[in-house]
C-alpha cells in the first residue's frame, strides 16, 4: 500500500495519476453491526484508465446508510463505511479518462458501477441492473475486483467516469450533496409519474427524502401537500413549497383527502397502514413507496381494486436520469436544507436522525474527516 503524492496533482489539468498504486485514505466506519462509526483509514484502488480520484467535500447522511449500519435490510460488509451522497472535485484522472478534468465538480451516488450490457443499464436504468450481481452500490457492496467497496464518509474516493455526475456551478457542493440520493429518489417517481401542472401530489414523510420530493414536485409544477405525522413541521413545509400540509394523526385528514391524489409518494419506512393511503388516490391514481422497510407490507386489495389503483416501488435513478436531476435542480436553484456537521458528529446525527431531529439533512463536511 503506498500514499500517492495526491497535493501536487491538484493544480495541473491534464496531469494523470500514477496507475498502479493504491491509496490509504481517511474514512468513518462502523466496524461491526450497529458500532458507532470511527474514524479509521481505507485503502482506495489503485487509478486504472478510466477512473477519476474524487477530492471528497462533503457527504450527506441518509436513513438508508443507519438502516444498513444497523443491518435493518440484512447482513452488512464490515467494516462499512457508509456514504452515498458524495459531492467533490476532481483530483486526478486516469489516462483515458476523456469526461472530466481535474477541478470538475462531480458528485457519486447509491452506485459505482453495473454490467453495462443488460436491458437496464443499456437504457440509463443502472440502478436496477440484472447482471450478475446487479448494480454496485457504493458501500456495502462488492466491486468487480471482487473488493469490498467503501463510501462517502471518507477523503477521497477513486471511481469509473462513467458513473460521476457534473454538478452545475450555481449549486453550492455542501447542499447539493444529498441530491444524489435524496433528490433523485424522488425525481426518478415524480418524473415518471407525470407531477405537473394540474396534477394533486401527495409527499408522505417530511424527512431528508420528503423534503426534496416537496421542492422538486412543486418546480414541476404540482400541486403539493405534505402528510406528515403532525403539524411540528408545518411551517417549514409551506415554505420549501408545499400547498397543503396535513396531519396524518388526525383522522379527519384521511376522510377529506379521500380520492384526492393523482400521485403519493411514501417516504417512511415505518409499518403505515397503506390501505388507508391508497384511499387517498383518485381512480388511476399511483402509490409509489420509496421509504424502504425492513418488514414486508400488507395492503387490503380493495383500496387497489375499487378505483384502479397502483401500489408501485422506485429504487434512486439511473445516470442519465439523475444527471437530468441536477440539471434541473441547477435551472431551479434547487438544492437540500442541511444541517453542517464534523465528521466525530456522526454519531449524534445518527441518533437525531432516528428520533426525527433533523431538518432536513445532516452533510459532512469531509474536510474534518
Ligand atoms: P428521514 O430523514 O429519517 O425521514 C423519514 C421521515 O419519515 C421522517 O422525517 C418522518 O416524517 C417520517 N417518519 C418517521 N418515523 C415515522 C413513523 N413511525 N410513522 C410515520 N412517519 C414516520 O429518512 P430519509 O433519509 O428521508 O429516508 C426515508 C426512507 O427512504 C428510509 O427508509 C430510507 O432507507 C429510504 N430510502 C429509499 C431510497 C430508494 O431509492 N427507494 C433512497 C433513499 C432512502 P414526518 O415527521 O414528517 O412524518
Ligand atoms: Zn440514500
């Protein structure tokens, strides 16, 4: 294992980084199931051709990274270091990298690489690769070398051009973070699902996710209401752009809402009761669940049936889909609330996150890592 002299690539625009050598960079990780996270170092690959060294600068804090932490989907790779909102700059460039140039704004999502030959990856949909093994998630995952793979919790990561975004300049890097995941697991629906003008939306959750489906759904043109457990967040919901704000602990919003919806995205990955949200959906209407739980969900057939309803499911996005992302969150100065953390504040965030303390995101600012 050798440090590379990672400083003095820093000023050049065509320097490349040496191949060959792999690096020990700064990291959080959680060493086992539930561990809190420390700081550690981690070994990235050594540059091959196509691959870029991204300068880590700032790196959000999802739900999912707690819920794989604490092995809420199933057994984890540990150490983990967790991190999929990756924004930064590039360091350095492999010798045939052609997309980028040292200093170019890049961020990484959920994914560092797929097959790139099956239907999905070949139509932009890589997150849901059937290859073998499908997608690559960036940690917790396990690379086509066969390596365990390490996230954005870290000082630097070495990925495939291929699989890096450009972020527009008028996005500051620290809030736009968390559109790598946040934002595009909301666009990915919204988009597909047609909000627009004219169109009555439905966000469930006010949370890191919930937040930015408010923000994007309303520059789409929707019309928006937050159903959110209670009214604490009411304020903040109208001015991220939501119309409407309601209470879901109160009875009474379920039976005025009634068949109101042309499009619900639920957010929470707690147990809710989805048949009395598919009540909330006018005929032809869609539930998308993005909110990931770790039990299975049960739904009564007659709240789908008696209108045409559809109970459907989104994963993130592909490349092309989340580059369209943050485009369009460049053209609408869209991008996250966040709370500014240290790297030794992981730990606190990720007990304010699960006791819902959090408005709306927690961001590492990588440099204290
Ligand atoms: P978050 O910031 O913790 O937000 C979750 C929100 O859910 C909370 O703010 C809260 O909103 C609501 N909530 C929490 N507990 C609840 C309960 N017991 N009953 C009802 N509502 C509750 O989490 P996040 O980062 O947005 O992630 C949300 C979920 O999406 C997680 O499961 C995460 O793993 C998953 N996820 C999925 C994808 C995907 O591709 N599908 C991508 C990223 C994350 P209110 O207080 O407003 O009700
Ligand atoms: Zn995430």
């Amino acid at each position: 294992m050798t440090n590379t002299t990672t400083n003095a690539m820093t000023t050049s625009t065509t320097e490349v980084a040496p191949e060959g050598t792999t690096r020990t960079v700064a990291a959080y990780a959680a060493a086992r199931p539930d561990a809190p996270l420390e700081k550690t170092t981690i070994t990235r690959r050594a540059v091959g051709e196509h691959d870029i060294v991204i300068d880590i600068k700032f790196s959000g804090i999802c739900h999912s990274d707690i819920h794989q932490v604490g092995e809420d989907w199933g057994s984890g790779i540990f150490p983990m270091v967790p991190g999929h909102e990756i924004a930064g700059v590039v360091r350095a460039v492999g010798p045939g990298v052609t997309r980028w140039q040292v200093g170019d704004r890049v961020g990484v999502g959920c994914f560092v690489d797929s097959c790139r030959e099956c239907d999905n990856c070949r139509a932009g949909l890589q997150q849901y690769c059937t290859g073998q093994g499908g997608a690559v998630f960036t940690y917790n995952g396990v690379g086509h070398d066969g390596l365990p793979t390490y996230g954005g919790y870290s000082s630097e990561l070495v990925v495939d051009e291929g699989y890096a975004l450009r972020i527009p300049d008028n996005l500051p890097l620290d809030a736009a973070a968390p559109l790598l995941c946040a934002g595009i697991t909301l666009y990915s629906p919204l988009a597909h699902w047609g909000a627009g003008p004219g169109r009555k939306v439905a966000i469930v959750g006010l949370g890191g996710l919930g937040h930015m489906g408010v923000k994007i759904a309303h520059a789409m043109g929707a019309e928006v209401t937050v159903l959110s457990q209670s009214l604490r967040k009411r304020e903040d919901g109208l001015k991220l752009g939501a119309d409407h704000y309601r209470a879901t602990s109160d009875p009474a919003t379920f039976t005025e809402l009634a068949g109101t919806f042309d499009l619900i995205v639920n957010t929470v990955s707690a147990d809710l009761d989805l048949s009395a949200y598919l009540g909330l959906l006018r005929t032809d209407g869609t539930l998308v669940q993005v909110g990931a739980p770790e039990k299975p969900v049960t739904v009564n057939a007659h709240a789908l049936l008696t209108g045409r309803r559809s109970l459907a499911g989104s994963m993130i996005g592909g490349l092309p889909g989340t580059q369209e992302m943050l485009d369009f969150c460049g053209e609408h100065g869209i991008t996250a609330e966040i709370e500014l953390i240290r790297a030794e504040q992981i730990n606190e965030a990720y007990r304010r996150v699960l006791a819902g303390d959090v408005r709306f995101r927690f961001v590492i600012d990588a440099a204290t890592i």
